[in-house]
C-alpha cells in the first residue's frame, strides 16, 4: 500500500491494517495494541488512571527483543498528526530504557520501521 493511498485514513485504520499485515509477516511474534485514547467520562479516566492506565503510552508494542533494544514501541499518527507532550516524553522515556520508539505517519513509515527492527 502506497502513503499516497493512507494519506486519509484515520488513525484506527492505520492501526487496523498494520495489525492485519503483522500477523501475516510476523506470525510468530508477539504485538498488541494499547488501546490509551479516545474519550472517556471523567469518572472512568480517573478509575483508569488508578488502576495503572498512563498517559502517552504509544499505540503499538512490538515485543520482541533485538540487538541491544528490548522491544518496539510505535505511535501512530495521521499524516498531519502530532505527539502530544505525554506521547514525546513517554517516547524519551522508552529510549533511555532499551526500547526502540517511534512516531510514524502512514501505514508504510510503521511497516518500514517494524521491518528495519525485527528484519536485521
């Protein structure tokens, strides 16, 4: 799939497609989505938060270890889409612990960086 064609697609696609095309390149690996966003009631991000839920953790773990990194980690975004201030120091945080994490925008950026981590 070319970016030109993702160039639209919302975030929940994005991830939907990746995850169909993990299981089909990687079906021995381990991979799941954190399901973090979306709008939720005051009352049941507060139980959230209380029982562990954190604030940036990205879209996508990839966990499989390679090399000196423990794992993969990938936020998703759109096209025009930005980490928030969570998101980037969550990022910084997981780098500074021996995971590989990434922003990336299309399908094709997030199946490029899972290929380059898990493929050398």
């Amino acid at each position: 799939m070319s970016s030109v064609a993702s160039e639209n697609f919302k975030e929940f696609d994005i991830q939907c497609i990746y995850k169909q095309w993990f299981d089909i390149q990687y079906p021995l690996c381990l991979m799941w989505h954190t399901p973090n966003g979306g709008y939720r009631r005051k009352f049941e991000g507060l139980r959230l938060k209380r029982s562990g839920v954190v604030a940036g953790v990205p879209d996508i773990f990839v966990a499989e270890p390679k090399g000196e990194k423990s794992g993969l980690f990938i936020e998703l975004k759109t096209k025009k889409g930005k980490p928030t201030k969570s998101q980037q120091s969550m990022l910084d945080a997981l780098n500074s612990r021996g995971y590989k994490a990434v922003v990336c925008h299309s399908i094709d950026e997030a199946m490029g960086e899972t290929k380059k981590y898990l493929d050398s």
